[in-house]
C-alpha cells in the first residue's frame, strides 16, 4: 500500500490550560485506508482527533502548537478558514446524535447551509448519502419521518449519511459503536470498509478487537505521546515499543 | 422514642395543608369574581363604550387599550430579551461585565412596578417626548417584562443539547448558523411560553400605566400609538375607588374580564409548552 499521506502531523503540541495533553504527536495518515487510534481512557486520543477538524477550538484555554498538513495546507493557527476544513474533515460522534428533524432535513442541513441548492439538487444529495451508507431503500418512503423515531444503528448510519453529504475527504471517527449492539457494531464496520474506497478514515476506539478487525494502521496513545503508529498488523503481533504491548495483552487500560 | 410513623402521618398532613392554602385562594378569588362579575358580562359589556360617568355601558376600549399596551410590549421587549438571551448564553464568557449584566437583570425582576411607571414617565413621556401614550406604555410594560424574557429564554437556550451545537459545527456551520438553525428552533417553546407568561403578568398591571398612558375616561378607540388609551386594569381602578356609585357587578365584571385575559394568556403558553413538548424526545 502506497497511498498518499491525507495528513501529516509533526510536532503537535496542545494544551487545555495548563494540562500538557498531547505531547510532540508525528504521524501522518494515509489516504484511503482505515486508521484506528488506540489507548486507555484520556489519553488524548479524542483531542488528537478533534485537531484535526478543529473542533478543540471550541474548548476553552486551548493552546496548540506544531503543524498538521492537510494536502500542503497547514491547518494549526488562526488564519484558517475553519469551515472550509470542517466541509473537508468530518465527523461522527459517540452518541448517534441526529437532529430532531426529519431524516430528509437531517442531511440536507449540511449541504444548505454551504450553498443555495434548489430542491431537486437536494433531493439528489439525500438519495446518494442514504444509499452510502446503505439506508436508502430501509428509508426511501420515511424521508419526511422524525430522524428521532430511527433505531440506534440507523441513527448513526443516518449521521454518517450528513456527513457524506457536504462531500468531505476525511471522516473521523469518535468511538462511532460504542453505544450500539454487538450485530449493529458489525454492520457499521462492514460499512466502513466500504466506505474507505472514497474516504480516509480515523476512527478513535476502545475497543481493541475493532481497532484489529477493521483498520489498516493503528497508533497507539499514552498519556498524550503518540507510541506506536504502523500497520496494524504489526502493531498487535510485534509492537515495537514494551507499553504498546502490555496495553494490548491487557496488562492496563 | 415517639412513633416515627405518627410523626410522619402528621408532617403529611401539615404539609399537604400548606399545599391546600395556595389552592384556597385562586379558587375563591375566581369563584368570588365570576358569582359577582358574570352578570354583568354580556355583548354591550364587551363591546360598546363606557356612559353615564363609567357607571354603565361597556369597557370595549379598555379591552382594546389593553391588547394594543400588550402587542406594543411583545414588539419591543421580545426581539430585545431574545437577542440579550442569546449574548448572554451563547457568546458572552464568564467576566466580570457579564456578571454585573446578569446581577441587573435579576434586579430588574425585583424594581416595583410603581418604580417602573415612574421611569417610564422621566424617560419615554418627559426625555422622549412620546408624552401620555401607548408607545410610553407599552414600552414601559416591556421593560417590565424583559427580566422575565430574558431569564426564560436563557432557560429555553441552555436546555437545547450541547451535541446538537457541536454536530452542526462539526458539520461546517458557524456559530450564529448553529443558533439560527438549530438552537432558536428547539428553545422556542420556551421562549415564548415564558414572554406569554410575563406579559400576562404586565397585562395586568396598573402602576406601570398610571403615568404613562392610561386615561381616566376616553370613551373611544385610539387613533394613533402616540395618543392616550383606557386600559383595563386602571379603568378597574378608577371605577372602584374613584367615580361615585358605580354598581358593584360592573366592578367585578370587569375583574372578571382581566381575569379571563390573563388566564386565557396562560392558557396560550400551557398549550404552546404542551405541543412542543409532545414533540421533542431528546
């Protein structure tokens, strides 16, 4: 596998107030594939991720340091234009958490908000981000349906369809199953492999037997330094680095 | 060691009377209002205007007074506790400044409403030079109410999910797109359930009025929002302690008639609380 790196990270410092959470992170994600990060809880793991589409910025008394490249762009600093990244860089949350409107409002949202659209223009973009992730013809006569009456897995798949739906390059990921059902966790992994043919994927887990099923590379974390980052493969079989180990063998975490 | 169960039986009782005191009155102010102000509720009471000094006819322009004091108060305090509502919740940090915003608005709530009509009397009759009028009015009223706006729509706003804010950022949105779309939507009940309540509130207020717009005796519609009015409240007392004679029915009727105006207000806010929240499932 040779793709492309979608992002490169290097000397990535941030700071909530005085807490030093991620400390000198390099590493560079490749396009197209699924990487997953691991560790034990608070770790920064989910503040990694959340650098990258910016959303710290919401955080009060963030600080952040170093560069990450997004196609020569770097994104740290405060002439970016953090829209235009959050178009590019989406993401799905822990919680399925789609708005109280209707399953056809719930992704048209996305696109409205970045263009005027006419109506059938729209229509297009629901049918082809429902039939991303596979809902379509679950959901084709429900469009005017509360996206609140959804099951839990729909819910998601249904944020991960608003996501599609402003076209950005890379998705991430924050613990996406872990509210769900073992059978829904499945089929919401079965959807990732699929949808990494036209994404980049990081996805943030706790759960290291999905970090080994589906992704491609693994980093793994600790008390904010980045300690392990390769194939996957290789991180779980012959870790380089003794903590990467005890934390998959279980000793911690 | 007394019987604990006893005691308890006890402080059930002592506390469900406490609770029965506060159902007593409402029940007999309105029943009191309705035996003696019923009867003189008919279509000429409603609709026609006062005569023979206040002592018969109708109190059709105090109505009208009163509904125009009200919409002009929704006009101007509304758009103005919303938009402070939103500062202070969605913007404004935590500093001192915002601290001493949110001590006067809970000040304001305290200031007695006679306190009210004479600012409004120096600012908007006097300094504005809007005289006795129902803009003075109205925007006296409104001020009244802003504290009330302000900390219900602070309610409503802080009560929409922090997920929901962080999704449509996430999804490109800025910040006032988020409060357009998605916050404002989701808190409106109870934006508006809480400026009904309040204004139900100052629907029924005489002092605010008293210098800033009511008239003693006008027994026509206004013409203008820059000219007197009757109003309700005022017109019930004028007729109780100021004009000789006035037959005790007419009185109560129209207490009767406030009374209906302010609950049917209410009424509008329950139902508005009640559909919205059949609704949401958040």
């Amino acid at each position: 596998m040779d793709n492309i790196s979608a992002i490169e990270i290097s000397g990535l410092d941030l700071w909530y107030g005085d807490f030093h959470a991620l400390k000198n992170i390099r590493a560079g994600f490749r396009e197209r594939i699924i990487t997953a990060i691991i560790g034990p809880s608070g770790c920064g793991k989910s503040t990694l991720l959340r650098v990258l589409n910016r959303m710290n910025d919401l955080v009060e008394g963030v600080r952040m340091s170093g560069h990450v490249l997004m196609k020569q762009e770097d994104i740290i600093g405060e002439a970016v234009d953090v829209t235009g990244l959050r178009k590019k860089v989406g993401m799905v949350f822990q919680r399925p958490n789609p708005f109280p409107l209707s399953i056809y409002e719930n992704i048209v949202f996305g696109p409205r908000i970045h263009a005027n659209m006419r109506r059938h223009e729209l229509d297009d973009i629901v049918e082809k981000s429902l039939r991303s992730v596979l809902l379509w013809e679950e959901l084709k006569d429900k469009l005017n349906r509360s996206a609140l009456d959804l099951s839990l897995e729909q819910k998601q798949r249904l944020c991960i369809a608003r996501l599609t739906a402003v076209k950005p390059d890379i998705l991430l990921m924050d613990e996406p199953c872990s509210t769900l059902d073992p059978q829904s966790t499945q089929r919401i992994e079965e959807l990732m492999r699929e949808l990494k043919k036209d994404y980049t994927i990081i996805i943030v887990t706790h759960n290291m037997q999905q970090a080994a099923r589906i992704s491609d590379e693994t980093g793994f974390m600790l008390l904010g330094e980045l300690i392990e980052f390769g194939p996957t493969e290789h991180v779980f079989t012959s870790p380089d680095d003794r903590r990467t180990e005890d934390y998959i063998t279980g000793r911690y975490g | 060691m007394r019987n604990p169960r006893r005691t308890q039986k006890i402080a059930f009782f002592l506390l469900f009377l406490a609770t029965l005191f506060i159902v007593v009155p409402v029940g007999l102010i309105v029943i009191i209002i309705i035996q003696k102000g019923l009867p003189a509720v008919n279509w000429q009471f409603l609709s026609d205007v006062p005569r023979q000094g206040m002592r018969a006819g109708g109190i059709f322009p105090a109505i009208i007074g009163t509904v125009y004091l009200v919409t002009g108060a929704i006009i101007f305090a509304l758009p103005i506790g919303v938009l402070a509502a939103i500062y202070l919740n969605e913007y404004a940090g935590d500093n001192f400044l915002t601290r001493i915003i949110k001590l006067a608005i809970v000040n304001l709530a305290g200031v007695p409403s006679v306190v009210y009509g004479l600012f409004g009397l120096a600012l908007f009759v006097v300094f504005f030079r809007f005289g006795a009028s129902i803009i003075a009015g109205s925007f006296t009223l409104g001020i009244m109410t802003l504290p009330i706006i302000i900390t219900t729509s602070r309610e409503a706003l802080e009560s929409v999910p922090y997920s929901f804010r962080e999704v449509s950022r996430s999804l490109g949105a800025s910040k006032w797109q988020t409060i357009r779309y998605i916050v404002l939507p989701n808190a409106l009940s109870g934006i508006l359930t809480g400026t009904i309540l309040g204004l139900g509130r100052a629907a029924g207020e005489t002092a605010p009025i008293l210098f800033t717009v009511a008239a003693f005796y006008l027994p026509r519609l206004p013409h203008s929002v820059f000219e007197q009015t009757m109003a309700l409240p005022y017109h019930l007392y004028v007729i109780s302690t100021q004009v000789p004679n006035v037959d005790e029915k007419v009185r109560y009727g129209t207490a009767l008639v406030l009374l209906a105006l302010v609950l049917f207000m209410n009424l509008v806010a329950i139902v508005i609380r009640f559909k919205f929240r059949k609704k949401k499932k958040w």
